[in-house]
C-alpha cells in the first residue's frame, strides 16, 4: 500500500477493508519509516507495526 494512502484511511472516519496477513485490520497512525501501527479488528489488544507493502485494501 502507497504511504499517502495509508494515511488517508487512517485520518478517514468511514472503515476501509485493510487486510494484513489474511485478518481486516484498523491502521492507527503511519509512520515514517513506511511502517503502520495496527491491530485486527477481532483482536484490538494485538496492536503491531508493520511494513506498508504487507497492507492490502479491498475495494
């Protein structure tokens, strides 16, 4: 996933299907290093940090 792209669901209020490693995840914030914090939805407590590339958004 492209950076601003990243950035532009994490600031929108609507939920956007982001996918990480096969679970729909919430992104928090972007980070510099091309990197998201996020958590699955069914496991909010499981917050990460990982690469961009690994993010999917199904439209």
């Amino acid at each position: 996933m492209h950076r601003m792209r990243a950035a532009d669901i994490a600031q929108s209020p609507d939920m956007k299907r982001v996918w990480y490693n096969g679970q729909q995840v919430y992104i928090q914030q972007v980070n510099e290093n091309n990197t998201a914090r996020i958590f699955p939805l069914d496991d909010p407590q499981n917050e990460m940090d990982v690469q961009l590339t690994n993010l999917y958004e199904l439209l």
